[in-house]
C-alpha cells in the first residue's frame, strides 16, 4: 500500500507543474480561465490524496500513544488547561 500511495503523491506532484495551460486562453463555464479551473479540480485532487495518506499511512503508534495519555487522564500535547 506504501508504494501505491507515493505512488499517487509523485503523480499529484507533477500534475500540479500545469505548464501545459499558461498560454491557453480558453474559458470554462464562459468566465473561468481554464489555468484557474484545472487548480479549482487539483485543489480537490490534493484533499482527496491527503485523506488517503490520513486514511491508510498514519502511524498508528501516534493514535495508541495518544489514547495512553488520555486514558491515564494527562492532556495531550494540543490542549492547554
């Protein structure tokens, strides 16, 4: 699964160097520049690709670590008193 995921990182990665649309002067929608609306779709790319690494790369010794903590009844390291 590793290596599917940096997969898609690389690939997300060299999509976002779109100069292939910097001189394409074409509208989307009738107002959209299409350089603008390719990031509008790249920006979803990205949330979507960030919720697959959260999703099956998080380190689940962070989670574990951080339910000890709670469980001993400390605050963890984001919350203030």
């Amino acid at each position: 699964m590793k290596w599917l995921l940096t997969t898609v990182v690389i690939v997300v990665l060299l999509l976002h160097q779109d100069f292939w649309l910097w001189t394409n002067k074409t509208l989307v929608f009738g107002f959209l520049p299409i350089g603008l609306a390719y990031h509008a779709l790249y920006s979803l790319v990205a949330a979507f690709t960030m919720w697959l690494l959260v999703r099956f790369a998080w380190p689940k010794e962070i989670e574990a670590a951080d339910e000890a903590l709670n469980a001993q009844g400390r605050s963890t390291a984001g919350e203030r008193s």
